[in-house]
C-alpha cells in the first residue's frame, strides 16, 4: 500500500486473507514471519476479525512466544459508542435524503436506535443495514415484540416510567435487519454473574415467601445467568472453572460461602459422567451459576449489594496448569516404566505409590527422581496458592481441552525422557552402584541374592558305593 503519493517511500504490507494452509500448519507462518523479520523493510500488517463463535485463530496463528519474539504489536479498535453512532446514522439519513429528493425511506429515531443496538457497535455493518432498510421502505423490517407496539409505550406518563423500567426493552433485545449476533466477553460475563445486580421489588410484583422460606428470599435479578452463559460463546463447563476460581472474593460469610461450593460441586457431578454429560450440561452450568449468585446473601438485594462499588481482579483458572502437568506426568510415566504395561492413570495412581513404599533398588536415575516426585507427598512441605494470572478485559478463553486417562498431547517427549525411552524396564534394569538418594539393600535381600547364585551352581550328586 502506497497511498495517494506514489513517489514515497513509506509502504507497508497489509494481508486480510491468509491461505487455508496456515490454519492447518501454523508452523509454517511461524518460519515465514521469523525469516521475514531477517529481511522485511517495511511493516506487515494482519487484519484478523475477531469471532465470537469459539474459533482462536488469533492464538493459533499468533501464540505469545511468536509475538515476543518477532516483536509483533496487537492493534484492538474498541466497539463503536451508541450515542456517537447515532450521530452518524443521523448525518447520514439528512444527506441522502437531500440528496434523493425523498425517494427513499427515512427510519426514525426508534427504527435508528434499534439498528445501533443491533449492530454492537460496528459501524460498517451499521452502514449497510441502514441502506439495506431504506431502500425497501417498509416498516416491517424492524422487529417488535409480539402483542405491543410502539404507541403503547408511547403513551406510559412520565411519572410511570421513571417508577417502572421499559420492560419491552429490558425483555427483548431487539435485532436490525443484519444485526450481529450480541455476545459478551468472560470478562463481563463473570462480572454480571459474580456481582449480581438485582432489582428491588414490591409486594405488589412479586408476594413473598412463607416465614420457613424467608431466609430464600431474593430480589429480582437484572440479567439471566443462563443467557449471560450463551452469550459468552463458550462451553457450560469452562465457564464453570472461571466462575469457581474467583468466587471466593465476593462472599463475606463462610456459611454462604460453603452452600456455594456445595452447588458448586453437585454442578460439576452432573457433567462428570460421559454416559449423561451431554443432556445435563446445561442443567450443570445453571446450577453453578445460580447457586453461585443464591448463595451470597450479601447481594441477595438491591439495597444491601455490600462492596458493589469496589473493583476485584479476576483471575484465569489453575485448572489449566494442573492439567498440563498432569498431562505430562502421563507422558513421562508411559515412556519411564512402559515395561509395566499400564495406563497412565495406574501408573501414577496405583503402581508408582506402591514402589515409592518398597525398599527394592532402581538403577535408573530418571525413574528415581520421578517416583520421588510423584509417588511421595511430602507432608513437612508448605503448599502455598500458586502465582494466579489476571484475566485481562478483552481476553477470550483458551480451548477447551479434551481431557482422558489415555489422552495425551502430541509431539515430541519432553526433554530428558527421549535418552530413558530405549532403556530396558525397571525389572530388567542393571548395575551395581546406586545413588545416595536411593534405599540401599538390606542384609536380608543380600541373602536372599547370594541363595539365588548357590542354586545357580550344580551340585554332584555323592555315590556312596564308590568309596
């Protein structure tokens, strides 16, 4: 791209479409991008559209060690402010309509407020959903919710309306024609979940509860947790492990406190079993996220929401490290001790405890060091909470990983393990020194190995006659 001025020398690369093969192998945009930083001479510029359907392109094309080490800046345009895209709607219509001489079909200001909701601040998609819309001249292009209009909304007093919301409003999110589709990053979607917003209310709208169900009774709620979940864009039990990591700094009573991590974990019982996972997930997401929001009767009403104002960091989930180790401790367990001939899980479950207690030597120093560390639990040590990550504003969630007592990651074994991986097992293994760290024999078992070598030796038999 050069611009206007064809005899500058300031140019740029811009790419808006990059070839199916990158997607399929991004190692190979990853050594055209590391060559180009060698022999570019002017900036490259990638336009990736952000998607809220679950794809990561962005993070697949773009991990972070690429980007630190190509030195490559991400460049975010924020969503387009309702009142200043109403502006421009407006400034568009007075123009075209002088210009058409009346021609075309001019919305009015209820018809130009529903398209700017439904567009979510995108300003291209605003324009072409205007010009779609007024060049048919119909009215019926925007949606209204079945058995109220407009005029009957119209004639509420003001004094009703500054009692009582615009419930058609608040009750149906109204789409343009084109609109997109509405979605919420995690960020905000835990936000509305964890913080809870309620609205107070009457006996008229809503009778209370009898006195042996006081203690249940809450204000109404501004969103519905399981519409805040679908507009996340991503799966029921994600969302689960994000909302079980920072729910702890929003609750002021322990009592609360417990009956929460009690639905907490019934929640996570209901998507445990493969067999009925996939007809309960979504009764399992609306009961971690409304036993969540039940049980902190700090929030349970509008007047008494405590620490509403103050801001709390969220935090991304030490599941996905724990994971990862796991994961690796299946791989390291299945290369060490494959002669066993046991699933991952056995090995670090059932066999690698199980040797961790006997006294009988190893002569393999990688598979020493891993049952010390996995087969022990030292209990004199400290566990302390690891260093969390902060879950930044517009930061979509990582894959959901495809856990499984046999699944394991693909690619190379990790570093020390390819040099052990052709060694014999641990039964067949051999050498006469061992390690400090490793239990010497005891004088029983040298016994026990010098019988063994005298009944290696053959023994004449004595005939009596002979002497």
């Amino acid at each position: 791209m050069l611009g206007d001025d064809l005899r500058t020398d300031k140019k740029i690369i811009l790419v808006e479409d990059l070839p199916n093969q990158f997607y399929r192998d991004s190692h190979t945009l990853h050594e055209v991008l590391r060559k180009y930083v060698q022999i570019g001479r002017c900036p490259l510029i990638f336009i990736i559209s952000d998607s809220v359907n679950g794809d990561n392109n962005h993070r697949l094309l773009f991990p972070k060690e690429i980007q630190e080490e190509c030195s490559i800046s991400n460049i975010s345009f924020n969503p387009v402010a309702p009142t200043i895209m109403m502006k421009f709607l407006n400034r568009i219509v007075t123009m075209e309509a002088n210009k058409n001489g009346g021609k075309i079909f001019i919305p009015d200001k209820t018809s130009l407020e529903l398209l700017c909701q439904g567009c979510s601040g995108d300003i291209r998609s605003a324009i072409n959903t205007l010009q779609f819309s007024s060049s048919k001249g119909e009215s019926s292009l925007w949606p209204k919710k079945k058995g109220m209009s407009l005029k009957s909304d119209a004639a509420l007093s003001k004094s009703k309306r500054r009692k009582k919301p615009d419930k058609v409003f608040e009750n149906q999110e109204y789409q343009a024609v084109g609109g997109k589709d509405v979605s919420l990053f995690l960020f905000r979607a835990l936000g509305k979940i964890l913080y809870c917003k309620r609205t107070p209310l009457t006996e008229l709208d809503c009778p209370q509860l009898p006195s042996h169900l006081s203690e249940h009774e809450r204000d109404t709620l501004l969103v519905q947790p399981e519409e805040v979940v679908e507009m996340s864009h991503m799966p029921g039990e994600l969302f689960n492990l994000y909302l079980h990591q920072n729910y702890v700094d929003f609750f002021m009573e322990v009592d609360d406190l417990v009956r929460a991590s009690e639905l907490l974990s019934f929640a996570d019982i209901l998507s445990g079993d493969w067999t009925t996972r996939s007809s309960l997930r979504e009764y399992s997401t609306s009961v971690a996220t409304r036993g969540v929001i039940h049980s902190n009767r700090a929030r349970g009403f509008a007047h008494c929401q405590a620490g509403g104002s103050s801001f709390r960091p969220l935090h991304k989930p030490q599941w996905f490290l724990i994971h990862k180790k796991f994961r690796e401790n299946c791989l390291a367990a299945k290369a060490l001790f494959s002669g066993f001939c046991l699933p991952a899980l056995c090995l670090q479950t059932q066999l690698l405890p199980y040797l961790a207690l006997l006294t009988i030597p190893m002569r393999n120093q990688a598979q020493i060091s891993f049952i010390q560390d996995i087969g022990r639990l030292p209990l004199k040590q400290h566990f302390g909470r690891w260093k969390m990550e902060a879950l930044a504003d517009r930061e979509l969630a990582p894959l959901d990983p495809e856990s499984g007592d046999e699944a394991l990651p693909p690619g190379p074994l990790p570093a020390g393990l390819a040099d052990v991986c052709g060694e014999r097992p641990l039964s067949q293994s051999s050498g006469s020194e061992l390690p400090a760290s490793q239990p010497q024999p005891l004088t029983s078992q040298l016994d026990m190995e010098e019988e063994e070598e005298d009944d290696d030796m053959i023994i004449e038999e004595y005939d009596s006659d002979a002497t």
